[in-house]
C-alpha cells in the first residue's frame, strides 16, 4: 500500500522538491501561466532533454569521433 502520493505516482528516485521548484519557476516567469495548475500542466507536458548516465559520459570521453550515444530501450 501506497503511504505518499510520491509513491504512487512517481518513478523511484524522483526528487519532488526539485519538481516543485521547476513548476514554480514557469509559474513565476512565464507570462502565459495564470496559476499553479496551469504552471503543472505546462511543466508536465513540456518535453525533457535527456541525461547521460555516466557510464555514458565515460564511454563518450574516451572514444574518439563520435558525439552520440543510441539507447536500445527493451519494453
């Protein structure tokens, strides 16, 4: 049983606070964003730039004429 709504809906590992401070951030300076339910929204459905993990960074950094990695995500 679920004791957090962090636990029931977000993925292990997903800093909250850090969330938090992106969606106030869109609500503070966008001037499209009337309130925190539209900041959410936006911060939701906003697309995300991927992060190498560091296996990743390693095996960039010493290889030499290639600049990206391709994941085989198996589902």
């Amino acid at each position: 049983m679920f004791k957090t709504n962090a636990e029931k809906y977000l993925k292990d590992g997903v800093d909250v606070e850090k969330i938090a401070r992106e969606i106030d951030i869109i609500f503070q300076n966008d001037v499209n964003v009337a309130n925190a339910e539209q900041a959410t929204i936006k911060y939701f459905n906003s697309t995300y730039k991927p992060t190498l993990t560091e296996d990743e960074r390693v095996i960039l950094r010493n290889i030499k004429g290639f600049t990206n990695i391709i994941r085989n995500i198996e589902r």
